[in-house]
C-alpha cells in the first residue's frame, strides 16, 4: 500500500451553508476512515483528513482541503463530490462569482517529494470517468 500523499483543494458551490460544506468534508472522510475501510497501511488508523475549509460568503464557495494517501484520495473525492452533488441546488445559488457546477473544481497537488505527475493524472483520470459514468449531465 502506498503512503504516497496527496492534497486535493475540493471547489465547492456552497460558503454560506457550513451544515452543508461540513457533510461535505464528512463524506470524504468516511470513505477511507475506519470502521468503514480498514487502513491500506498497517498500524495506521486515519487514512484521510480535512486539513481546512476555507469559506468565502461573497462568492458562496468553499474550498475542502483533504489530504491522504494515493490509495485513498479517489474514494475521498468521489464520496465528496457525490455528497455535493445532492446537496448544493445551484437553481437557488447566488454569489459573485461564477460556477461550473456543485462542484467547480478538483485539483490534486503532490506532498510528498517522489509522487509523480503521472500517478496524478491516472488518479484524477479515473475519477472523472467514475464519475462522469454515474451522472446525469443531459
């Protein structure tokens, strides 16, 4: 199992809500947490965690910043991207700035010194068509 780690700084279509940004942030972490999976490192017991949330009421965004291991990043987001999913209605969303969707955007960012680009990309990758495959966009 790698202890290869990751950050992902989650954009999410909610600042105004922390009920709602915090299930967010639940979510993801309970995709990789015990008791639901058991740890992909042995003798470790977190595998994932929200380092900040960062709100801006103005805009009405936030931005989650989970960290883990690259065994468990992808669960992290997609449990997270789900949750706001079904909880941000962006037909009553107001901010100043503009949005793509309940989720904007998911960049992944390298902490530790020998996690390659590449394993980056084939994480976000698989992701996005996970995700892409289990939505309805029409």
């Amino acid at each position: 199992m790698s202890r290869q780690l990751v950050a992902c700084m989650l954009n999410v279509s909610e600042g105004r809500r922390i009920s709602v940004v915090e299930k967010i942030a639940k979510a993801a972490l309970s995709a990789s947490n015990p008791p639901t999976r058991a740890p992909s490192v042995p003798n470790w017991t977190i595998n994932a965690t929200v380092l900040n949330i960062f709100q801006d009421v103005d805009y009405n965004r936030s931005v989650l910043t989970i960290v883990s291991n690259e065994d468990n990043i992808g669960p992290c987001i997609e449990a997270a991207c789900k949750t706001a999913y079904e909880l941000i209605d962006l037909s009553k969303h107001e901010g100043v700035h503009p949005r793509l969707g309940a989720v904007d955007l998911v960049p992944l960012h390298p902490i530790s010194e020998n996690m390659s680009v590449q394993s980056l990309g084939h994480i976000a990758n698989s992701k996005y068509q996970k995700l892409l495959s289990s939505q309805n966009f029409g």
